[in-house]
C-alpha cells in the first residue's frame, strides 16, 4: 500500500480532461451497447492500469480476458461482451483511488442503463473493478442500482479490495480475512445468490485479517476511501502498493527504533560522558551499541518520503478502531521531528574514531589514542545538547505515551520486542514477491465456469 500531487490546478486540469473523455467514451459505450441486442450481455470491469477512459469498450483487455473469450467461444452471437473503460488509476493519474472507482462506477451505471431492456447482465470485475461492480452490485441488489436485480444472471468479484466472506459465496480455495478497505456496509440483497468472489491464496488486498495486522487494514481503507488527508501530498507517480510498501517499512522501524528509545537515550547521555571521563573502551561499547539500536530506523528510512508516510500514517489512525495505528502516528509524529539520520551518522563516526582509539591503547600507544578521542569533543557536545535535549522530551512526553499504548495493545509477549507491527511489514513484503495479486490465471477459469452455469440455468 504514494505519490505527491503537484498542485490543486494540475489536478482540477486532470479531471476536466477525464470528464471529456468519460463523455465522449459513455456514449461511444452505449452506442455499441445498443447496437446489438443479444440475449446476454457481459458487463467487465477491468483492474487498475488495465485500460483507460478512452478505451474501445469491445476489445478484452486484462486479467478478465479469458472469461470474456471463455463466454464468447460458449454463446457465440448469444452474448455481448463489454469491458469498462476508465481512469484505472490509483494517485498516478492526477488522480486518487478513490477518484479513479468513481469513474469507473459512474461508467457501469452508463452503461448498463444503456443496454436494452430484453437483455441479461453478467457482471464481473478485478482488483479495483471487482471494487466497482461489487458497489454497483449492491446497488441493484438493494433496489438502488440502474437495473432490476432480475435481470442479472450472475455477478463475480475476482481480488474484491472489499471481499466479505461472511455475505458473500466463495469459488476456489476460501481464504480468511476481509478486504483490505474493509466490507461494505450493506450485503448485495436480492442478488445475494447470484454473487460470487474469488480470493488468491496469500492475496493481501483480498484476504487480509484486520485482527492480526490492523495497521496494514488501516492504510488499505485510507488508501481505497477518502483521500482528503492525503491528496494534497501524494506524487502523480505513486502506486498505492508503495505507499503500502514504504509505511510498512517506516512503522517498522518507528516501532523497533521506539520500544529502545529509553536505551538510545541513556547511551547518548552516557556517550559524551565517556568520553569527556576518558573512559574509551567504554565509549566504544556504547557507540556500538548505540548504532545497534539506531539501526532499524535508520534502514527503514532509507528511499522513504518521511513527511508523507507519517501523515499517511496520522491518517491511517483515525480509522484504525484498536488504537494501534494512532500510537504509530505518535511515534511517527515525534520521531520525524528528530534528525535520526544525522544522530546516527555523528554515532557511526564516533564508533569508528573509537575503535581506532581502542585499538591504539591495544598496543600501548595512549598518546594517539588521546589525540583521536580529542577530535570527538565537538560531537560529544552536539549530541548532548541539540540532539539529547529532543530525545529527552520525546520519551517523556508523547511518545512514552505512545510506546505504552503500543506494550498494552501487543499484550506481554510484544515487551522485549515490538513484533507485531514488524510481521505485518515481513507479510506484506512476502506478499509483494509472491506476485500472488496478479496469480490468478486458473482461479479465471473457476469464475468462467461459475459464470457460464449461470447463463445456460
């Protein structure tokens, strides 16, 4: 689960141009819709960066292209097959996700109220189109939606980001979890038979447990609802998985950097006494302990945007219900305010001039270890006053209040070692490399067939 946006104008320019083109392709949609009267018409809402707004509706595009071949091959001139142009865009586009399942769902309700009255609908949609027509599903289910829910033979959600396993029937495998933006608030009612989802084992966007991984269940549903906390900071070339990615990573490393921070602060308090005192191989160790403890942090905030994934995380934990996502955004509040890469490249250096002085008393020459530990006077003074001073109010203050939320929230076992947060980073990482998201060439078939049962009954 980013990608900065330049400027409101840029954006609002963005959107005007969608709009004209959402116009010009609804009614080349509908046009093509009306032409051909079949018995059947299959409606498929493609995933994100499959298509575009202006995309040939007729020509099958994306993960859903072999159902739609599948349904061709069976009902010849009997069905109309029609994939659902629009923006498939998630922040990369000059536009949100949330942004982009608006177009695509302002275009289903086109196009399915533009198809003529004799025909029946199937419906089916990946990732962010399972997204859609699961939305617009519920709509007709409940009487709301732009046909009558008797008209629709069938309807399949492959990779739902909203998947409900306890509303809705499953094909394949059952996996566990919800969707990663959570469930809809309301069930597909009269079309509760006719529905079907499909999840990909180790799919997180489908299958992910909000119990054991609240943090990641946070981002998802700030990432796939209202951007508003987050737009105005997100780079038109951003992906929301690396925005995922990178606050997973950053919250791991908050979390490891935060349950030492009592630790961190005594060694950079007692660093600089060490070695005013003269006491080198004491100094030393506490360098090399210090850079031991700073190292989660500081590798976590390597390729990261600091300020943007710690407002991503502040707005993750507004809708995070376990309080495990608001004690992160603390953390993450306070520690961006510290320079960690500085503090730890003033320790790292430290630890170095030591070693050298450490290894001079080896040999018995103390006039040279003198001299190194001399040249560290400076940065001993440095971080005991503009870098100990910012660590001490840290710890005492919100963030201590942070990091005992987090002990409480884990329970016992998470004392030692803040864990939790850092198996849900090592779950989404094993997640991206699995490629399980984009796996699901046999569970096509699976929806074909469930499909194609539904036309012949």
């Amino acid at each position: 689960m980013s990608r900065l946006a330049t400027s409101c104008a840029a954006t609002l320019v963005a959107v005007a141009v969608l709009v004209g083109t959402v116009v010009v392709g609804e009614a080349r949609a509908q046009t093509r819709g009306a032409q051909h009267c079949t018995p059947y018409t299959a409606i498929f809402a493609p995933g994100t960066w499959e298509t575009r707004s202006d995309a040939d509706p007729t020509v099958p595009v994306g993960m859903l292209r072999p159902i739609g071949d599948g349904l061709q091959r069976q009902f010849g001139s009997d069905i109309t097959v029609l994939y659902a142009p629009y923006a498939a865009s998630a922040f990369d586009q000059g536009l949100s996700y949330a942004q982009s399942l608006s177009t695509l769902e302002n275009r289903l309700h086109s196009m399915i109220s533009g198809l003529c009255g004799s025909t029946r609908v199937i419906l089916a949609g990946y990732s962010q189109g399972a997204d859609g027509i699961g939305d617009v599903a519920t709509a007709i289910g409940n009487g709301e939606g732009p046909i009558r829910a008797d008209r629709v033979v069938g309807v399949g959600l492959l990779a739902d980001p909203h998947r409900n396993p306890n509303t809705t029937l499953s094909l394949g495998d059952p996996q566990p979890g919800h969707g990663i933006a959570g469930t809809r608030s309301q069930d597909f009612g009269a079309l509760t038979d006719r529905v079907r989802t499909l999840c990909a084992d180790g799919d997180l966007y489908c299958s992910l447990n909000a119990t054991a991984s609240p943090f990641l269940a946070a981002l998802g549903r700030v990432l796939s609802g209202d951007p508003a906390p987050i737009a105005s900071l997100i780079p038109a070339t951003t992906d929301p998985g690396t925005l995922i990615a990178q606050a997973v990573k950053m919250g791991a490393g908050w979390t490891a950097t935060a349950a030492k921070l009592p630790t961190i602060l005594d060694g950079l308090t007692g660093l600089p006494a060490a070695i005013e005192s003269g006491d080198i191989r004491g100094a030393h160790q506490i360098a090399s302990d210090l850079n031991a403890d700073l190292a989660p942090m500081v590798q976590a905030a390597a390729g990261v945007d600091l300020p943007l994934i710690a407002s991503v995380i502040r707005a993750a934990g507004t809708v995070d219900p376990s309080g495990w996502t608001a004690a992160e955004s603390v953390i993450a509040d306070v520690l961006t305010r510290i320079d960690i890469m500085r503090i730890a490249g003033d320790v790292g250096q430290m630890q170095e001039t030591l070693w050298r002085a450490v290894e001079s008393l080896t040999r018995g020459d103390s006039f040279t270890a003198a001299a190194d530990v001399a040249t560290l006077a400076p940065a001993g003074l440095d971080l005991a006053g503009a870098v100990v001073g910012p660590f001490a109010t840290a710890v005492r203050g919100d963030l201590r209040v942070a990091v005992h939320a987090l002990l409480n929230i884990g329970g016992p076992q998470c004392i030692n070692d803040l864990v939790q947060l850092s198996r849900q980073g090592l779950a989404m990482a094993k997640f991206y490399a699995s490629n399980a998201h984009v796996d699901y060439g046999d569970d096509a078939q699976i929806l074909l067939n469930y499909l194609g049962s539904q036309v012949i009954s």
